[in-house]
C-alpha cells in the first residue's frame, strides 16, 4: 500500500473518531464511498507569474489548479498533493483568462462562517529567495496564523512567526532558497454564503520552481471550546463531590468526564498542531485513541458502581469487568502496535473492530439493565446513554450529508456540535441520576439513623421500664403485705385488747399503761398505713392517677399545716400505669418540696386533662429558690429526668416573692 | 330491740375480736360473720341484717362493689365500711356505693357504737369524711394557674412567643406550650379569642 493510499485511509478512519458513539460505523466500513458525498469545492490555483498581478488588476494566468470536491470543512480530510501530476497542467498557450472580477462574483449557495485551517507547504529547491502572494476570493480573511521555514541544516526551528491579516490584499511571502515553507493560514468565510472559494498562490517574477503540498482541515469554534472548558468543570465538581460523599461513581463519573476532555482538547490541538508536522498526526491518532479508550476504561466501572451491578445484576457485572480488562489489553496491543508502523493499517483496523465491540457492549448493558428494572436510577443512565447515541447517529447523518444543516447558524452547522449536545445531554441525565441516588442514599441513611434512634430510645424506655416495674412491683408487694397482713393483724390485736380493757378491771397506774400502749399500738398502725401508701398508694391502680393525687393532696391537708388546692380540669383520661405512677411520683416529689422546704401556707395542684396532653401544676406561696442553682439538692434533676422519660415538658419557676410554681405537660400516647 | 349486726372482714382475728366486743352489747345482736364476699352474699339470699360493718379488703372483692351488691338485694340494711384505708377515694366510693358511714379499724368502741346506733336510726356516720377539710367540689371559676396567668398576660400585652421567653427566661416552646393549653383550658379557638378573656378578666401584664 502505498503511503498515500495509507493517508488516506488514516483519514477516513479519522471520521470515524467523530461518530464513534454511532452504529454508523457499520455503514461506513460497508461503504466507504459515502464520506465523499458531502461537497466542498475549494479550488487551488496555481498562478503563473504576472507582473501586474500585486495590483490585482490585470488578468492573471492559471497554470495549474485541482478541485477539492472532498474537502470535508469539518470531517478531517487528508490531501496530499506531492505529485504535481495531479494537477491538470495547462499548456502555456492555453492559459485560461481569468478575470479577477468574475472570481469575486463567485455565486455562492451554503454558508460557512467558522474559520478554517489550512496549510501550504511549499519548497524552494532553486539557489534563489523565492516570492509568493497569497490571494483568496471571494474577497474573505485571511489570518496567517505562523509560518516558519526549515533550514537544512537544522531540524524544523521556527525562524519566524509573523501574525496578520489579509484583507483585499495580496500577501507576499518569501522562501530563503533551498528551504522549506509551512504555512499555516486561518481562513474566516466572513462572505458567507458560498459553496466555493478560489485560493491564490502567485509566484513573484522571481520566483524559482516550487514544489508544494496542501491540507484543509475544519475549523476550532467557540462552542467546542465552551464545552470542553463545561467538561473540565463537570470533571472537578465531580471530584470535590467525591471528597464529599466518598462514593466510587464520582471517582470514575468524574474520570470519564477528564477523559472525554482531554479527547476534545487533543481534537483541538491536532487542528492546529497536525497541520505542520504529519508525523505527529500518528501521536495525536494515538493520543486520541488512549483518552477515549481511557474514558471507557471509566464508563464501565461508573455503570457498576453507579447501579451496585454486584449486588443487583452480578452477571452483568462480571461482563462489565471483563469489558475493562478487554480495553486495558487493547491499550497494550496498540502501544505495541505504535512501533511497528508498517503493521498501521492492523492498528486502525483494530480499533474499528474495538469500537464496534464497545459499543454492542454498551448496548448490551443499555439492554440489560433496561430489562433488569433497576428502579428509577437505570432509567437516568439507560436516558443518557441513549440520548448520546441518538446525538451520536444525528452528527454522523450531518457529517455525511452536510447541506441539511449547511444553511443553519453557527455553531448548529457543525455535526460536531450534536456530538457535544449528545455527551452534554448524557451528563445531565447522569448527574441528575446521581443526585438522586444521593438523595436516596441521604433518606436511607437518615432512615437508618432515626431507626436506630428509635430502638434505642425503646431499649432505654424497656430498660427504665423494667427497673420501675421490678422496684414497683416489690414495693407494691411489700406495701400489700404491710397493709393488710401485719395491718390486718394489728387491727385484730388492737380490737382484742379494746375487748380486754373492757371486761378486766385494772387499777389506775396499769389502766394508764394499757391506754398508752393502745396509743402506742394505734400510732403504729397510723405508721404502717403511711408507709405502705408511701410505697405503692393502693388507689393509683384501681381509680387512676386523679384520685390518687388527690388522696395525697388530702392526706397532707389533713395534716393541718398547709392548705392545698386541688383543681382538675378536662375530662379524666388514664394513661399507662407505669406512667400514671411516674407521674404520681413527680407530683409526690413536687410536694414533698413545697412540705418540706417552701415554708409556703397556700398551694395549688391542678391537673388538667386537655386534648393532646395531661398537664400538671404545682404552684405555692412559698419561700422559691434559686432556679439556676443545679445542686439545689430538691429531687429536681430526678424530676426531669422522669418528665424527659414521659416525653413532656416541664416549666420551672421560682421567686421569693410569688413562690414556686412548676408546671409538667405529658403527652398521651 | 337488738340491732342485728353481720360483719364482713378477711381477718379471723378482727371477726373474732369485734364479735367479743359486740357481744357485751346489749343493743346489738350478732347475726353472723363472712371471711369473703360470696360468703356474705350467700348469706343475704334469704336473710337480713340492720347493720353490716364491712372490710373493704376482700380476697374475692371489694368493698365497694360488695357494698353496692348488698345494697341490691337488701335494700333496709345499713353498711358501716370498717377498714384500713384512710384515703378519701375510698370513702368517697364506699359511699357512691350505697354506705351510710366509714370507720376506721382502730376506731374506739364507744364511736363504733354511736355510729352502728346513728346508723341504724336512718342517719348517716361521715366524722372520717370530715377530716379531709375541703371545698373539693369548690369549682373555681378561673381555673388558671399563677404561671398561666402571667403568661396569658404578656399574651394580652402583645409579645411574642419569643419575647415571653425572653422575659420568663424560659424556651419560646414552653411559652407556646403554655399557650395551647390556655387555648384547651379556656375553650377558646385562638389567641385573638385568649386576649379578649383576658381583657374581660382583666389579666393584663402589669398587674401580675
């Protein structure tokens, strides 16, 4: 094969770097004719000299001139003219006339408004400097973006750079003799429309023979650049998103978005940089190859974890893995490859084959997790893969049949804008899925903690619940036998001695004992009874927390010392019985505080049933204390504790001039 | 003519001793004695007392409900609760029940006379009830406490949750909590309708 032939298939499989995400390629390596349909003429022409021509005025002479009807403006395509045969060579005597004022008028038909590359590398083989004026028509821009020119000696230094712009103008550039000349032009086809455009290269009257290549290329746009600075920023943002939630996805979501930049990036750069040296055009196909290859090394491991295909679909999973080995030993094969440049065409062709088994792959999994119904989250991922094929297959439809969207704005007339509306569609959908498996993640994770939360609040509740029961149970069992065995006992005994004392005659010092130790034997009974209701007051469990609390505001009213109020309000409503006697318990603690310390003569007790809670108030005129002091030594801290074991609130307050007042709200169940 | 007595008590040694103690009566007559209730019961199916001194205590029921039973199927028979319990509930419910009085065990045997005497004669024996001093059915008609009252008042004053708070050097939700119940208590639908109560009732701030 020869090296143009080669070249040639190098640019075609060049496209296909483009439209990769595309099925199309099957069609293109059924037909690789169908590249060539889309049509640009570019005209090169090669003038002979003509002194009055620096003034553009007098008609001009062609001598030698090709049409490109396969410049692809943006497909990258490959010509290499080193054979001038190619060229139509007109004998001198039938130099055609062309009048530069018909050229101007070139009827044009499609627009093309990004700017395009070219290159011109022209060699000056005669001992002579050599002159040459550019020229273009219709009348457009012309930015000569660097030259530089090789000195034999040396290899390739740039010897001179030179920026500006060529307006209506000729532009003149030399060539030191024996030397080569890359030219590396940017062309703006500011008077859209056309669908041809005559290029200029007009020899000076001094110039020597030439011997010259040409290289078309499609243009940078804004857009691309936008976009791949979005990519970079994706990436980033992924990365910080990583740092934050420590899930793997971010870590290859985020690789794949690097990846897929720096694709673009040496797209770019190849643009500009290929353009001068055509040995590097072999690293850029390279580089291109590692970044996607390296971008799909990312978008397995992302589908895996992004799905947790290990747990859900464990055969997929392992196909998946066995992708990413398949593409790590590709990447082997083709650095292997790069050094055995006559086996270039196995390189090329392999990773056709490899794309296409990508992407049946790709599809595969697409299928299979769309079948499996893996929840909301496939979709998100089964959406954005779709959608950067549909992308994919449009650019590839566009690229081939270009005149659809010829007449469109820029950038909506470059295919390769779909692509990136493809990859930015498919990372919105991806991200979008990734903030919802966040999201779902977060509500789980909340779900688990408030979960957990619960069972241990019910194992604190069980634990405090036992202990009550345990303590209570033994002290009501014990307040049980006190009151009514030794009670009932006593009750007896005091009985039968009543009974004795009134059938024995006793005299008078013996009467005085037996009516003491009656006394005595009563108090003891008083005694035993207000321990055993300290205890357990019989009356909670059988008549409820009311009747009890009133039974004790009454036995300390029956003490004469202090004049409780008791008030209830609401209906009566029972609560659980371990947290009636908590409750009654606080009440009892409360009280006790007001007997014990307050020195208070008045004090209310209200118990007031009201529609979501019990609530209680102990209020009196006592004497109050310091609130703030913790160590007050009142049972308070026991007080709040029991009330936070309820679930209530309690408000606590307290001054020497109005008394202490306490108020506890007890949610019912 | 002896009034007839029936004592009802789970303890032999308190029948016992009340039985001798009686016996020296001569106004009383005793007519029996039962450990439980269905004993006590199964005597009133076809017999009668004036007066029956009962335990509230039972094995097999209480008191109350023995009381009331009694009651049921004796119409004319008196019941004196004689028992341990010096709590106001009981009394209360022995005489929802249908008792005519309430005497503690180790109450003397003149008082226990009087009042199976008192008793008997259609009167009724409540000196127990007595010590419990109070004005229970006293309704107040402001049922707000001191603390709800300040708060009602700052209320009425126009401060926030907050501001009370701030003020009370208590939680904004203890003030709100105090809040609903003011709203619960006073049967009212909002705060609006608690500033115009305590406008009426004049419970302004100032004045606390």
């Amino acid at each position: 094969m020869s090296r143009d032939a080669a070249k040639e298939k190098i640019a075609h499989l060049h496209c296909t770097y483009f439209l990769g995400h595309s099925l199309f390629l099957y069609f293109y390596l059924i037909n690789s004719e169908t590249v060539h349909s889309l049509k640009f003429k570019l005209i090169l022409l090669v003038l002979l000299s003509s002194p009055d021509s620096a003034a553009g005025q007098s008609p001009v002479y062609l001598s030698k001139w090709k049409t490109f009807d396969t410049v692809d403006p943006y497909l990258r395509l490959f010509i290499d003219s080193t054979n001038s045969t190619d060229f139509v060579s007109i004998p001198a005597d039938r130099l055609e006339k062309i009048p530069t004022n018909s050229l101007k008028q070139t009827p044009a038909r499609s627009q093309l408004l990004l700017p395009h590359y070219f290159s011109i590398t022209l060699i000056n083989d005669q001992p002579d400097t050599a002159h040459f004026f550019f020229y273009i028509s219709p009348q457009e821009k012309i930015e000569v973006r660097s030259y530089q020119t090789k000195a034999t000696s040396s290899v390739l230094p740039i010897t001179k750079k030179i920026r500006g712009s060529i307006n209506r103008q000729l532009y003149p550039i030399s060539i030191p003799p024996s030397d080569t000349l890359r030219c590396l032009l940017k062309i703006h086809f500011q008077q859209a429309p056309l669908d041809s455009c005559y290029f200029f290269l007009i020899p000076s009257a001094q110039a020597g023979s030439f011997i010259w290549y040409w290289d078309g290329y499609g243009g940078q746009d804004l857009f691309t650049l936008i976009f791949i600075g979005m990519l970079l920023m994706m990436g980033i943002y992924m990365m910080v998103k990583y740092s934050q939630v420590k899930r793997n996805e971010y870590v290859f979501y985020s690789g794949y978005i690097f990846f897929m930049a720096i694709y673009f990036v040496i797209k770019q750069g190849e643009t500009k940089e290929v353009l001068f040296f055509s040995s590097s055009r072999f690293i850029y196909g390279y580089a291109e190859r590692m970044a996607q290859i390296a971008a799909y090394a990312m978008y397995f491991p992302f589908f895996q974890s992004f799905l947790r295909t290990k747990q859900t679909i464990p055969g997929l999973h392992r196909q998946l893995t066995y992708a990413s080995y398949v593409l790590c030993g590709y990447a082997l094969i083709d650095l292997a490859l790069m050094f055995l440049p006559h086996l270039i065409q196995i390189q090329f062709n392999l990773w056709s084959w490899m794309r296409i088994a990508l992407l049946t792959w790709t599809a595969y999994a697409a299928i299979t997790i769309w079948r499996k119904k893996q929840g909301q989250i496939s979709y998100y991922l089964v959406a954005g893969g779709a959608s950067l094929g549909v992308f994919a297959m449009l650019a590839m439809l566009f690229s081939f049949y270009y005149q659809l969207i010829a007449s469109l704005p820029a950038p909506l007339s470059n295919p390769l804008f779909y692509f990136e509306l493809g990859i930015i569609i498919e990372l919105l959908f991806f991200s979008a899925g990734l903030g919802y498996k966040n999201r779902l993640d977060e509500k789980e994770k909340v779900s688990a903690q408030q979960a957990l939360q619960i069972e241990s609040e019910r194992q604190q509740f069980e634990l405090y619940r036992s202990i009550a029961e345990t303590r209570e149970g033994e002290q009501s069992r014990i307040a049980k036998d006190l009151h009514d065995g030794v009670g009932g006992l006593l009750s007896g005994v005091r009985i039968s001695l009543a009974n004795i004392k009134n059938k024995v005659t006793l005299n008078k010092d013996d009467e005085l004992i037996f009516a003491r130790s009656l006394d005595m034997l009563d108090g003891s009974m008083q005694e035993l009874r207000r321990v055993a209701h300290a205890m357990k007051p019989p009356s909670l469990e059988v008549f409820g927390l009311k009747t009890a609390l009133r039974d004790y505001v009454e036995a300390i009213n029956s003490m004469k010392t202090l004049k409780i109020v008791f008030q209830t309000v609401g209906n009566e409503r029972r609560l659980a019985s371990e947290q009636e006697l908590i409750v009654y318990r606080i009440v009892q603690e409360l009280l006790n505080n007001v007997v014990k310390h307050a020195q208070a003569k008045e004090c209310l007790v209200q118990v007031s049933y009201l529609s979501a809670h019990l609530s209680i108030t102990v209020e009196d005129d006592g004497n109050g204390f310091d609130t703030g002091q913790e160590s007050n030594g009142m049972g308070l801290t026991n007080i709040h504790q029991r009330v936070e074991f309820l679930k209530g609130g309690i408000d606590l307050n307290s001054s020497k001039q109005t008394g202490t007042s306490v108020q506890i709200n007890i949610p019912f169940k | 003519m002896a009034i007839r007595v029936f004592i009802v008590d789970d303890h032999p040694m308190v029948i016992e001793g009340l039985s001798s103690m009686l016996r020296s009566q001569v106004s009383i007559e005793l007519a029996g004695f039962a450990t439980n209730a269905a004993s006590c019961l199964g005597f009133f199916v076809n017999q009668s007392v004036d007066v029956v001194l009962m335990d509230i205590n039972l094995p097999d029921n209480s008191g109350i409900e023995l009381c009331a039973l009694v009651k049921a199927k004796s119409p004319i028979t008196k019941i004196i609760a004689l028992s341990n319990f010096d709590q106001l509930s009981y009394v209360e419910r022995m005489k929802e029940s249908g008792a005519s009085g309430y005497l503690l065990k180790n109450t003397p045997l003149a008082e226990l006379m009087e009042a199976i005497e008192t008793v008997n004669a259609g009167g009724a024996w409540w000196n127990y009830l007595e010590k419990f001093t109070n004005q229970m059915e006293a309704k107040q008609v402001m049922m707000l406490t001191r603390r709800e009252k300040e708060v009602l008042g700052l209320i009425a004053d126009g401060l926030t949750n907050v501001e009370i708070a701030d003020k009370l050097s208590v939680s904004s939700s203890t003030v709100d909590s105090h809040r609903k119940n003011l709203i619960s208590k006073l049967h009212v639908k909002n705060t609006a309708a608690l500033v115009r109560f305590a406008f009426e009732n004049k419970i302004i701030g100032s004045h606390i």
